[in-house]
C-alpha cells in the first residue's frame, strides 16, 4: 500500500489544535486587556512644570477613572474646578476633610495635623514651600499641591477663595497611575510612605500592571501560535514518497 501523500500525524494535528487554541486565547487576552485598560484608564498631558520632577511638562500620563471618594493623601489627581480655571490640572493631594495642612515646620517640612511630612518627590531642596501658610480641609474637601513648589498654582494661591484653596472630592476624574511618556521616563506612581502613618492611609495601587501583561502575554500567545504551522514545516523533513514495487 502506497503511503505518498500521507504528510500528517498524531503529533501534527495535535499541534494544530494548540497552535489554534494560543491564538484563540491570545486574542481574548490581548483584546481584552485593551478593552479593560480603555475603560478604566485615560490619557492626559500634563501642560506645566508644577508637578516636576515626578512629572514633566509634556509628559503622557495614564490616569484611573475613580470616583473622588477614594481619593487618599499623597494621590496625583487630575481634577477640573471653576474656581481654578477650564482646564483639567493634576497635583497632589496633601490634605483630606479636617486635615490642618501647614508649612513649615523648624526643618522646612510641610505638616499634617502637626505631624511632619518627608517629600523626597519635590523638585528643589529646602522649605517645601517658600511661602508659610495654613488651612483647615472642610469636610468632603481636598488640599492640593504641586511637587514643584516654586512654580506651581495651587491651593496656596487660593486661600482667600471661599473653599480656603480646597477643592471638592466631585471635582476629581482621575487618579495618576503612571507616566506612559516619553518612554526613558516610564514608570508606575509610588505611594508616598510618610502619608501612610496617617488615618486612612494611603491607596492602593491601580491595576494597570495586569492590564499591560494581559496585552503581552496575549501578543505572545497569538505570534507562537500563528508561528506554529511555518516553523513545523521548516523544521520536519518530507516524508518521501513510497514508489510501488513492479511485479
């Protein structure tokens, strides 16, 4: 019996059938982690130098869709109040509903209900602010700030506001997770440690880490699996063809 033709086998199909399924699981993975992060991230462009070092003008941030309750000190908010002006702005929050936010203490530190505050984060050594001030956070209110304190609009310029330069938790859209770009600048927000010693300590990250690997790992099922039929011809010889014997 002539075997010519016969270019299959057990191992064959098999490898088929899984090349198929990494594909069909690379999509679910890979569209949907687009999905997912659509949803639950938006892009913006930070504008100014205020919030330098941590983020530079120009800068591509991706930043979570929460609701303004969930908002903690030592968040990145990107917030839009008409006290403040038309545009989104991002800061930091420093003081949450009776919080007495002050500067500065005998070291130049920014203080918390009289408890000082480290901030590696500022852009420039010395007072963490170069104006003294103090405010009260109303109930339901937020105290916001720029890591670049010499050059930063914030709440400090509104003190004489009726808010007393606070902003309402309803003004917050978004929550700064990460620096998207220019890429050499790439990185997840860290949690500042010192407002962890405070009540409701700081919140938790977004998870914007298993957004992204649910897109690589999908890309990476789809690419091998669609390179499974390519690469195992490459790699299997031919069967030759059995020429029948002549009586």
């Amino acid at each position: 019996m002539s075997a010519a033709g016969r270019t299959d086998d057990g191992h064959g199909r098999a490898g088929r059938v899984l090349s198929g399924l990494a594909v069909a699981v690379g999509c679910v993975l890979f569209l949907g982690g687009f999905v997912w992060g659509a949803l639950l991230y938006q892009p913006y462009t930070v504008p100014t130098d205020s919030m330098a070092p941590t983020i530079g003008r120009g800068d591509r941030v991706l930043a979570q869709r929460i609701d303004g309750g969930d908002v903690r000190r030592g968040d990145i908010v990107v917030f839009k109040d008409k006290v403040w002006g038309d545009s989104p702005m991002v800061k930091r929050v420093v003081g949450t509903g009776g919080d007495t936010v002050a500067c500065c203490d005998s070291r130049g530190r920014l203080t918390v209900d009289g408890k000082p505050i480290e901030e590696p984060y500022l852009q420039a050594e010395g007072p963490a602010s170069p104006t003294g001030f103090s405010a009260t956070v109303p109930d339901g209110q937020l105290f916001l700030l720029g890591d670049h304190r010499n050059d930063s609009v914030d709440s400090r310029g509104h003190l004489t506001d009726a808010s007393h330069g606070t902003v309402p938790r309803s003004a917050v859209k978004a929550r700064v997770d990460a620096t998207a770009w220019p890429m050499d600048g790439w990185g997840m927000m860290d949690r500042p440690e010192s407002f962890a010693a405070l009540p409701d300590s700081t919140s938790q990250p977004g998870p914007l880490p298993l957004v992204l690997a649910a897109v690589a790992v999908g890309a990476v099922l789809i690419l091998g699996g669609a390179a499974y039929g390519p690469v195992a011809r490459f790699v299997t010889p031919r069967r030759r063809e059995e020429v029948p014997a002549h009586g």
